[in-house]
C-alpha cells in the first residue's frame, strides 16, 4: 500500500533473515521507506546483511551501539543521505549473563553493567544522538523492543528482565521531552516469545514459547506480525500514539490461565 512513501529512518539489530529488525526493515520497504541499516561491527562479519540490505537497497553502517563515536558517524551518514529522518528501530538486545550461564542470585556486575549499556542504555544513546543533530522529521517515530519480563517473573530471564525496565523506563522518560519539543513519539513493542537468536539464547525460552502460545487467546505474534506493528507505528496512522508500551503478543499479558494450559497441567498429573 506504500503506507511508509517518502519516509526515511534507521534500523539497528539484523543479524539474519530471523531477526526482528530483518522482518520489520523487508516490510518498511514494501511500504516504500528508505534506511539505513546497521549492526554492531562482530555482527557484521558475518556478512548476512549484505543480502537484506541488496534485496532493500540500503546502505549499511557499523555502529556498535553503546558507543557514542560511532552513533554520531552512523547519524552522520543517515543524514548525508536523507537530510532528516522519520523513524529509528532499535531491535538490540544482549546479556552476558544470559550468554555465560550465569545464574541471577550470582550476578556477575561487570556483565550486569555491559548488558544493560547494550540492551537499555544504548536506547538513550541513540536517542540522544537524534536530539544532540536535532535530525528528526516532526511527527517522526521512534521504536524499541521489549518484552513482559519487564513486568513479571520469567526466571531465566535473568538480567535482561531488569534491561527491558530500564529500557522502558527510558522510552517514557525521554519520549516525554520527544514529544514536547520535538512532535515526535516514542514507544516499545512488547513481543511474544520469538524464535530467534536473541531469543533462544535465553535458558527455558521453548517452554515461555509454548506456554505463551498457549495461554494466548490469539496464539503468539511472530516476527512478521511484529515487523507489521511496527511499519504501522511507523506510519503516519499512530501520530499520537506515545510513551506506551504496546503489547504485541496474541492477549496474553492479559490472561490469568487458559484452560488448555489446565487440562494439559491436569492430565500430567493424572499420567504421574
Ligand atoms: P537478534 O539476535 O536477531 O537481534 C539482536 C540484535 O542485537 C543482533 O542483531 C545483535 O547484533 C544486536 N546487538 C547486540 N549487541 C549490540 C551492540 N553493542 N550494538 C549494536 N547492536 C547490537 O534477536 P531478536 O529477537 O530479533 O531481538 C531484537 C529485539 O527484540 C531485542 O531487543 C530483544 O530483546 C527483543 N525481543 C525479543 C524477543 C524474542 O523472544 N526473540 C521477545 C521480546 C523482545
């Protein structure tokens, strides 16, 4: 429908075709966006990108999020480009502690403070550097991603549940002055459970899918239904959607228990 014509952003977090940010940048060009894609340096050695950024036309720059040389370089280049921007995607997500196996009681602080620089802090970094060149279109949109575990207990989840309230507390917090003085919005996705590479590395992360999948009414959101969301958020049909936190996940951050999830609890009881 070409809903994104004319618009022009900057997408973070394709590492492969699974990815979040690799479904969500496909869809921002069917609608007729154009983007700059980029990805922390290590990632980009895997030379995945090259494939999405050739199907999408895109240029792509290395930026390792967390550093504010190369956001200013990357916004630079995106600048160059397009002159100002309508909306960034930031799709990041990375515990160490997660990654190593370190269990939450035995938090290892210096991972603590890496993950939450990557997963959080570096959505205040990227939105700063906007501000700071003061390069965003008025009724612009900025976007990050997040999931329930900023809300409730998912063991396993281990630190990054404490990034994702962090990170949301940031899209608040800094939206706020967004939308005052510059006319534009902020907002995270909370998404289902995804089969990716952020996702499966999070230990118990089959049975969250199951069980989401299950209790939702809807059944989980894929990645394709988040890369939907967010071309909408994107588009000029959410001006006044901001400082939310948007639940992408089929109903369920609204069950209690479904009663399929009773009945396969009840039957393996009986069967024990
Ligand atoms: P993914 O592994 O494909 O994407 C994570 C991305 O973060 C990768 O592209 C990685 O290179 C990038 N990244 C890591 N460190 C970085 C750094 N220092 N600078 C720049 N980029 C860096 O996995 P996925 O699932 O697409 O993750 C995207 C977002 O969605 C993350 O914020 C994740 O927490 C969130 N999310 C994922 C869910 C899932 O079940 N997969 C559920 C809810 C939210």
């Amino acid at each position: 429908m070409g809903i994104l014509q004319g618009k022009k952003g900057i997408i973070f977090g394709a590492l492969d075709e699974n990815s979040i940010a690799w479904k969500t940048a496909m869809r921002c060009h069917e609608e007729g966006a154009e983007f700059v894609l980029t990805n922390a340096p290590v990632a980009l050695r895997m030379g995945e990108i090259n494939k999405l950024a050739e199907d999408t036309g895109s240029e792509v720059v290395p930026a390792d999020a967390t550093s504010m040389e190369d956001l200013s370089n990357l916004f630079d280049v995106a600048i160059e480009k397009f002159g100002k921007i309508d909306f960034i995607l930031h799709s990041i997500g990375m515990s160490i502690n997660v990654r190593k196996g370190k269990h939450y009681t035995e938090m290892n602080y210096d991972w603590l403070t890496k993950g939450w620089d990557i997963s959080a802090v570096s959505f205040h970094k990227v939105m700063r550097t906007a501000w700071d060149k003061d390069c965003m279109n008025d009724w612009g949109s900025i976007l990050a991603l997040s999931y329930i575990a900023a809300q409730r207990v998912y063991p396993g989840y281990n630190d990054m549940a404490d990034n994702k309230a962090y990170l949301e507390s940031i899209a608040r917090s800094f939206g706020y002055y967004w939308g005052k003085e510059k006319k534009v919005r902020v907002n995270t996705i909370s998404q289902s459970p995804t089969a990716t590479t952020a996702g499966q590395g999070v230990s118990g992360f089959d049975g969250f899918l199951q069980i989401a999948d299950e209790v939702s009414p809807l059944g989980n959101a894929t990645a394709d239904d988040c890369a939907d969301l967010c071309v909408m958020m994107f588009s000029d049909f959410t001006k006044r959607v901001t400082l939310q936190n948007l639940y992408n996940d089929g109903g369920y951050s609204n069950m209690g228990v479904s009663e399929g999830l009773v009945n396969k609890f009840i039957n393996g009881l009986e069967k024990s």
